[in-house]
C-alpha cells in the first residue's frame, strides 16, 4: 500500500515538473501511440497544442505533461517477460 502512494507521489511530482514543458508533433505522437492518436486526443481537448499559426511551415509544439498522461503502454521485451515471471 505505501509502495502505491510513493509512485503516485512520484508520478505527480513528474507531471508538475513537466507541465510547463512542450514537445513537438513527432515526438508527442510517438509516446501515445501515433499521429492518428495525437490529432484525436487534441481535437477531444485532452491535450494542449500551440503553435501552427496562420504560417505554412508553422511547428506543433504539445504540452508534454499531457502527452506523458496519455502515454501508450510500452511493450516488453521477451527477456523482461520471463524475468518477472521469476519473481
């Protein structure tokens, strides 16, 4: 149970620290997913976007708190499968 509110506790620690943070399009759509993924989570408003401006060439810049909120779960590899079947 401590063990449980210690990483929340981190985990909001994290999210603070990062929500003046931005991250561009690329890489905010590779951490929840992809493209597709990124553009719905904007156009829903779950996550800020600024940027692209009335300008042809103009950058996405995400907040990267929110990215890290809607995350994709990462895939394990074969030998941390079997190593925390181990435990």
């Amino acid at each position: 149970m401590e063990r449980m509110a210690i990483e929340n506790r981190l985990l909001a620690n994290i999210l603070a620290a990062t929500s003046t943070m931005t991250v561009g399009k690329t890489k905010a759509a590779r951490i929840v997913g992809g493209e597709r993924t990124l553009e719905r989570l904007h156009l829903s408003g779950a996550i800020e976007c600024a940027g692209k401006v009335n300008a042809q060439n103009g950058k996405w810049r995400f907040n990267l708190s929110q990215v890290l909120q809607h995350c994709r779960p990462s895939k394990q590899s074969k030998s941390q499968t079997s190593k925390n079947s181990l435990k």
